[in-house]
C-alpha cells in the first residue's frame, strides 16, 4: 500500500514537471482561437446541417472507383497523338487529291481543245 501511494505521487510530480498547469492567461488564449459552444451555435444547427449531403446522398456522385474506366492524363496524351497522326494523314491526302484535281482539270481543258476541234470542222 506504501508503494501505490508513493507512485501516486511521484507520478503527480512527474506529471506537474512536464505538463505545466494552465494559467487564466493560458485560458483566455485558447478562447480566441477554439470555438465555444456560443460560436458554434451562431454557425450552424443541427437543423441546419441536415441540407448538407451524407454518404447516402453522395452515392449519387462519381467516386474514385467509379473513374477508373475513363481515360488518364497518359491515355489522353496518346488520343491526341492518334488525333495528330490522323490530321497529318488527311492533309497529305489532300495535297494528293489537289495534285490530281490539276491533272484532271488539265485533261478536261486538253479534251475540251479536241472536242472544239473536231466539231467545229463540221
């Protein structure tokens, strides 16, 4: 029994050399930076707090799992050099096709001479 109480005291020793006991002052401090229940009233009820969603509510919202099919920054990088790849194509086609329109144009205009030519002789 004398050993429980001198660890009793030794340990409320211990406890006042680490853990200094709050002053007034120290009091008035942590008022001005904690809430009371004063402040919290002034923020928000209970009533109030129930328009703010809950997890129930929240199921309605995409979650981390729910993104894992959609594309990443890595996936989105490699669309766009597809989509680049295919721009490079079509204006390659294009100049190919403006190449052939002239050649074509150019027969059109030659057949044109030959058909003047030989109809105008009848």
């Amino acid at each position: 029994m004398i050993i429980v109480i001198y660890d009793c005291f030794y340990s409320y020793n211990l406890f006042k050399l680490f853990m200094p006991m709050l002053t007034n002052g120290d009091i008035t401090k942590l008022k001005t930076i904690f809430a009371t229940k004063e402040d919290l009233k002034r923020l928000a009820t209970k009533e109030d707090l129930k328009d703010f969603p809950t997890k129930t509510d929240s199921k309605g919202f995409a979650m981390k799992n729910d993104l894992k099919g959609f594309a990443t920054r890595k996936g989105q990088e490699e669309i766009i050099e597809g989509i680049k790849t295919i721009i490079e194509m079509i204006g390659k086609e294009k100049v190919r096709n403006d190449e052939q329109d002239n050649i074509l144009n150019n027969h059109e205009r030659r057949f044109d001479k030959i058909e003047d030519k030989i109809f105008s002789n009848n």
